[in-house]
C-alpha cells in the first residue's frame, strides 16, 4: 500500500504545480489542466484520497498486532 500512497503524493504535486504554473507558458501544465481541469483547480482532492488510504492501511496494521 506504501507505493500506493507514494504514487498518489507525487500525482498531487504534479497536479498542484500544474495549477499553479497554468497559463503562464508551460506547455505541460497548460495541456495536463485541458485534460484534468478539476484536479488542477483542487489537487486537495487527491490528497484527501491519500488520507483516507493512509487511514486505513493504518488502521489494517493496528488491527495485525
């Protein structure tokens, strides 16, 4: 699941630098917000799916022990 997370993390930096670099003459940011508009407007989205894996892997390991 660590991967998972990790994956996740660096979507929203990518999307989260995406947004903040849009239309100032990054080619990338520019057609990555065309394609993902709403998570370039709140990256907070996928780091909220990012807390609520962490929750639960969290929660499986206190439940292991």
């Amino acid at each position: 699941m660590q991967p998972i997370i990790l994956v996740f993390v660096g979507v929203a930096g990518v999307f989260l630098l995406a947004g903040v670099t849009k239309n100032q003459g990054w080619y990338l940011s520019d057609q990555l917000c065309q394609q993902g508009a709403i998570l370039c407007d709140n990256p907070g989205l996928i780091l909220i799916g990012v807390c609520v894996i962490a929750l639960i892997v969290s929660i499986r390991a206190v439940v292991k022990t």
